[in-house]
C-alpha cells in the first residue's frame, strides 16, 4: 500500500495511507492509533493527529493539548476517591485532569470535621451537640424500660399485695430511676451511666 503524501493543507495530494493518532472530542486523551487510506483531496479524520502522542506516564493521560497542535500530560486521578469540602459526602473521579476545587483527597476523620481551606478540622460545637442528644435519648429510653419494669410492682404496691422481694426490687428500681434521672447529659460523652439492678 502507499503512503499517503499531505500537502500544506493537511490534504492528500497523493493517495495512500497514513497512521493518524486518535483523541477524545471532548478530553482531548489520546484513545489509540488507526491506519487511514486518504483519497487525493482528503484530509486526516477529525479528532486525529499525525504526530506521535508522548510516552506513557504513571499517574498521567496523554492527550491533546487546547491548541490542538501538540501533545500534553494531564493529571489523571479517574477511579480514585475524593471527599467533597462542604458535606464530606465520597465520591469517585471520572474526569481527566486535576482535583476539582470542591473536593480533597483527604478524608474526614468524623461526621463533625469541616474544610478549613487545607485541612480537616472537627466542629467541636456540632459534635458536642451531637453527644448531648445521643445521651438525651439513651437516657429517654433507660428510664422508660425501667418505668415499664416496676409498673407491676407500684400496682401491687397500691393493692397491698405486693411480696418483700418485690418491694425490695421496686426500691432498688426506683433508686436507678432517680440516679438516671440525674444524669447530667451536657456531660456527654463522659457519662458514668448507674448500674441497672439485677
């Protein structure tokens, strides 16, 4: 097969083949070579180049420059996994090129942590809260289940029927229930929760 010859316009004044190297319209990566037989009057297909693209380069894409006369390395971080500054919400990259400016590759440490502009650092205010309510709850729930566990024992109280060992728990039930109803929540998280009698 001949080789093609290209005039200054990039046309084939002599028909033939060429090897054109390929890239992606909107990314510009290069995507791989293709043999190509030019007619006379023909030029290389669109979103090609004739020049050889650069050696391939760990943690790089090759891929056409803006100017589209040359080739260029661009940061290529697809597939890795990167936190958004604002929520803290992971995702994965896709697109070739740099870090976008809305994401780190850096990883909160917790739910509390915002972006200072280089770093993560926790909201000890948002996480504080969040301590106080979870203790808020466990300490709802505590007392309802020992409120449900005597309400036999103060009906049989109220009856005059009530045995002595099950006088003897109701105190000791009553007793947890007034130490939980001290719990000081804003302690959170250094609770020393009492003890649930046996």
């Amino acid at each position: 097969m001949t080789t093609a010859i290209l005039n200054e316009n990039h046309l084939a004044s002599q028909a033939g083949t060429v090897t054109v190297y390929n890239f992606d319209a909107l990314s510009r990566e290069c995507l791989g070579s293709t043999v190509e037989y030019l007619a006379v009057g023909v030029g290389i297909p669109a979103n090609s180049a004739l020049d050889k693209p650069l050696a391939a380069k760990s943690g790089f894409a090759v891929r056409r420059n803006a100017a589209l006369d040359g080739w260029e390395y661009a940061p290529d971080h697809r597939g890795s996994e990167v936190y958004d500054k604002i929520t803290g919400e992971k995702k994965t990259l896709t697109q070739l090129g740099d870090y976008p400016d809305d994401v780190t590759p850096l990883a909160p440490a917790n739910p509390y942590d915002v972006w200072n502009g280089s770093v993560w650092v926790t909201d000890e205010a948002a996480q504080q809260a969040a301590q106080i309510a979870l203790a808020e709850q466990t300490k709802t729930r505590l007392l309802s289940s020992a409120k449900n566990t005597i309400s036999l024992w103060q009906t049989e109280l109220q009856l005059g029927i009530i045995s002595d060992d099950d006088k003897a728990q109701l105190i000791a039930w009553m007793r947890y229930i007034q130490a939980l109803q001290k719990v000081d929540t804003a302690t959170a998280p250094d609770i020393a929760w009492p003890e649930q009698p046996q």
